[in-house]
C-alpha cells in the first residue's frame, strides 16, 4: 500500500472518531479496535469485484478502507440512516475518494437499474444470511450479484441458506477484531451457477 493511502486511512480513523464522539456511528468497541476493523476490512479487498455495494455502511467499515485501497474499484455505500450517510458524504468528500457514492436508502427500496450488471454486496453489520438475501433479492432481477458476508465459522454453521441460493464459495482470513478466523461467505442464486 502507498504511503497515500496509509495516510489517508489515518485520516479517516480520525474523522470517524471525531465524528463518532457527538453522532454515534460506531460502538465504543469498534472504537476500541478501529485500527483492527480497518485492516479486516483490508483482508477481503482482493476477494471482491470492481464494483461493490456495502449494504449497512455505517460508518463506512468495510467501504471506505476498501475504497482507499482500491481506487480502481467503485464503491457503493448503502445507508438508510441519515446522520451515517452524513457522515459518509463528509467523509469521502474531505479523503477524496471518487470512486465512491452514497446512496441514503433502505436496501430494498433502491431501483436496481441504477446498479451496474455486475457487482458485490457485501456486508458486516446487517443480520443473518436469510436476512440479506431478503435484504437484497430485488436487485437480483437481471443482475450477476454475489452476496458477501463476514461472519465466523460459528456463525454460519448456525444458518441455514434460504431455497433458491447457494454458498458458493468459503475464503478464511485471520481476524484481528475476533478470536476466531473470520470467513467470507459468497453467495449466489442457483440459476447464477446453471
């Protein structure tokens, strides 16, 4: 990573911070340990396409980071609260990051013809795996998406994947927010695969 970037990734963990103490965009514990989100958000980059639509944004984990590191990729951040999507316009506006947009609606709301062909959802904060694919499944008309999820092991062992769907495909990577290996979980639609 270039020197740019790091620094620019400094800047946007003290803007989240500073943004964070009056709007609550993140808990204490992400607070806690942004340095560590940052860098899982980081381990998934090379996983993704050159579009991604980071559905829950927040306070932009993983899109901002992933933005930084990959100018080449356009990064769609998906927020329905109004003080986060602040937040995120403010913060790609003072970093820079034109490869970026923010969209300051619900998931299910959006008119998937304003999306490109092909992209990647991807999400941290937002439910199980049946909740995104909910989440997500008017965009599915006529689009190559694939829903990615971090998650632990665990915690997928618990899902069950809705008819219609399949996993396919599991990357671990070592976590530095949780003690144990974190995994993206791909997903897409059977008629993707056939």
């Amino acid at each position: 990573m270039e020197s740019k970037q790091k620094k620019l990734l400094e800047d946007y963990e003290t803007f989240l911070i500073s943004w964070n103490r009056t709007h609550n965009l993140i808990s204490k514990s992400q607070t806690t340990f942004l340095k560590e989100h940052i860098q899982d958000s980081l381990a998934i980059s090379s996983k993704l396409q050159r579009c991604l639509v980071d559905l829950g944004s927040g306070g932009g984990l993983p899109g901002i980071p992933i933005a930084i590191a990959n100018p080449e990729k356009t990064v769609i951040l998906v927020e329905s609260n109004t003080k986060k999507s602040a937040f995120l316009l403010n913060a790609t506006g003072r970093l820079g990051l034109k490869n970026t947009q923010v969209i300051n609606e619900r998931i299910e709301k959006i008119d998937p013809s304003i999306l490109p062909e092909q992209f990647d959802v991807v999400s941290r904060a937002v439910g199980s795996i049946k909740t995104n694919i909910n989440l997500v499944s008017n965009l599915l008309k006529n689009k190559r998406i694939e829903l990615k999820l971090m998650k632990t092991e665990d915690q997928l062992d618990q899902e069950k994947i809705p008819p219609g769907y399949r996993i396919k495909k599991i990357d671990k990577f070592p976590s530095k927010t949780k003690d144990k290996t974190r995994i993206l979980v791909t997903i897409e639609t059977e008629q993707q695969n056939g």
